[in-house]
C-alpha cells in the first residue's frame, strides 16, 4: 500500500513541478498587468510593449502600452494602423464591447496577408487597472492557426489585472 502511495505522490508532484518549466510570466506593474507565455517561444519587449513569436514565426502577439486615455480612440486608431501593416487587411466585424478578465474595452478581427502570407488577425484593447490601455495584436498564419490556436487562447486568456 505504501508503494502505491509513493507513486501516486510521484505522479502527482511531477507534473506540479513541472509546471513553472512550461510557461512563464510577464508582469507590467506599470500597466497593472501580467501575461504567461509558453516556453519555446522568443520573447523581447520594452517597458511599454512585450512581443511573443512562436519558434516557426507563423504567430505572433505584442501586447503594447498605447498613448490614448480611452479605449474608444486607441480601437480606431488601431484599425487604421493595420491596413498599413496587413496589405490588404478587412476587418470581419464591427469592433465590440468586451469585459476581459475584469477590463473593459474592444474586440475585432480580420485577414489581410503579409509578404503574400494569408494572414489572420486579431485585435484588442483594453483599459487596464492602473488606467493605461493596452493594445494586444495577434497575428498568425491561415496555414498554421490550428496548430497553434491551444497556445494562442491561453497566451490571450492569461492577460490578467495584477493581484
């Protein structure tokens, strides 16, 4: 019995040890926000943007500190800048309201291509805790977004007020 014991404990201590080994967290005291990022993605950033890229290059998402005071300008703001950068990009849907985690502000999405890569893109931005609207961007390849879409929702589901 005590054999058994022993190796239940093992099975369930190896994963919980494990875990820090899997991802990583990014806290922005300034924003009063924080995101986790998988390992094996690169990662670089400054005080005012952190960006994620899968290995392959074929996702990327930046989490950017924007200089507006409200969400309502930096949405708009946001969707003129992605036709510069998304040749070709259309916006799927009208922008909507979103409570993310406990912040408020915008939703959209849409396609455009980059370097003749079908692209999808999705964007939000969102007031943070300490009053600072934060710009999240992600990008990823038609080709690939289901191989990704797992680490992409909990990247995006991580973005948290700090507690």
């Amino acid at each position: 019995m005590k054999t058994i014991k022993n190796k239940l404990f093992l099975f369930l201590l190896i994963p919980a040890l494990a875990i820090p080994l899997i991802a990583k967290t990014y806290p922005h005291p300034g924003a009063g926000v924080s995101v986790t990022i998988p390992n094996g993605w690169d990662v670089d950033g400054d005080e005012d943007s952190l960006h994620a890229s899968s290995k392959s290059g074929e996702v990327a998402i930046s989490f950017v500190i924007l200089p507006y005071g409200s969400a309502d300008m930096a949405i708009k703001e946001a969707n003129k800048e992605l036709g510069k950068t998304f040749k070709g990009y259309k916006s799927s849907q009208k922008a909507e309201k979103i409570n993310w985690n406990g912040m408020n502000g915008y939703y959209t999405e849409g396609d455009g291509s980059i370097d003749g890569i079908p692209m999808h893109v999705d964007t939000a931005v969102l007031k943070t805790p300490k009053g600072k609207v934060v710009m999240i961007l992600g990008a990823a390849a038609k080709r690939s977004f289901s191989k990704y879409e797992k680490q992409i929702t909990s990247i995006l589901k991580s973005l948290k007020p700090l507690k």
